[in-house]
C-alpha cells in the first residue's frame, strides 16, 4: 500500500537479483571475452570470440527483458478511478491495451489460481507451483496482477487489496 488512495505491487528483491544475474553475467561473459581476446592478440572472427559473445549477449538481453516487464508499475490508483500495469499513464492504456489496465470500476473481483509448472527434464526438483493473481471484471474477462512462488504473501496482498477495492476474494486454491 502506498497510501489510503494509492496501492501498488513491487518486483521482489529476489525477483530483481534473478533479472540481474541474467543481465550482468551476460555482460560479464560478453565484456570479459572479448576484453581477455584483445588482450591476447586473437580478437576476430573466429569460435573463441563469437561463441561466447553470443551466448553472453543472448543472457544479457533475456535480463534486460526480465528486468524491463518484471519490474513494470502495477498501480491501483483511486484518484485516476484506474488499474494499470506499465509506465504509460492509464488514459493511453484503456484506450490501446486493454490487458495492461481497466477502470476501477469495472472490477468485480480478485481471483487466486494456481498453476503447476513441472520441469524441463528429468530433474522433479525444478518443479514448482505458481500462484496468480486476477482481476475478474464484470464482462467475464480477467487481468493479470501478479505472479508469486509463496502462496501467503500473495494470500496477504489479496485479501488487502479486496479490502482496497472493496471487492470479494475468488480463492480457488
């Protein structure tokens, strides 16, 4: 809660520190190559100086494509009667991207949903179970607020956040 008109969700630091592994260590691999091959005499085209850069760069946009949409405004904001995610001021949003905003008004309620999101191989441990949070307005249709890996914080922010709007809480968890 910024203040009694004015809610907003935040990344988490841990969110921000995995954005930022992705986005360094892609520099890093990236800068360090081709720094290491300059010293070394063998900057050029060739595989010990392309390969790696690529990969480095690949990481590194992945970060600053992370960085960029997880750590966009979301923005519950009374005075503007608005909901809007991103920087762009919610007048410009309802009239261009209807999932990036709507109008207070037209909430009718939060929903909590949970998805299981299994691994990518044979590894079991790497699979999670991610928790949303959802505007359901009254045409039926929803908006994504949020995503969260721990299910009572994001208990925690939907039961404030109903309380804000002055909405019910859909938990089908």
């Amino acid at each position: 809660m910024v203040g009694p008109n004015r809610v907003a969700f935040k990344p988490t630091i841990g969110a921000r520190l995995f954005y930022a592994v992705f986005l360094v260590g892609g520099l890093g691999v990236a800068i360090g190559v081709t720094v290491r091959n300059a010293n070394a005499g063998e900057l050029g085209m060739n595989a010990t100086t392309i390969a790696p850069v690529m990969i480095g760069a690949v990481f590194a946009i992945a970060g600053a494509a992370l960085w960029y949409f997880g750590t966009r405004p979301v923005v519950f904001d009374k005075h503007r009667a608005a909901f809007w995610k991103g920087k762009r001021a919610p007048d410009r949003v309802f009239d261009r991207d209807r999932k990036n905003g709507a109008k207070l008004e037209d909430i009718h309620a939060i929903q909590l949903l949970c998805e299981y999101i299994p691994s990518s191989g044979s590894r079991r441990s790497a699979s999670f179970y991610s928790y949303e949070l959802n505007l359901v307005l009254h045409d039926g249709s929803r908006l994504n607020v949020t995503d969260h890996s721990k299910l009572h914080k994001l208990r925690k922010d939907a039961k404030a956040l109903a309380a804000f709007l002055d909405v019910p809480v859909w938990d089908a968890i």
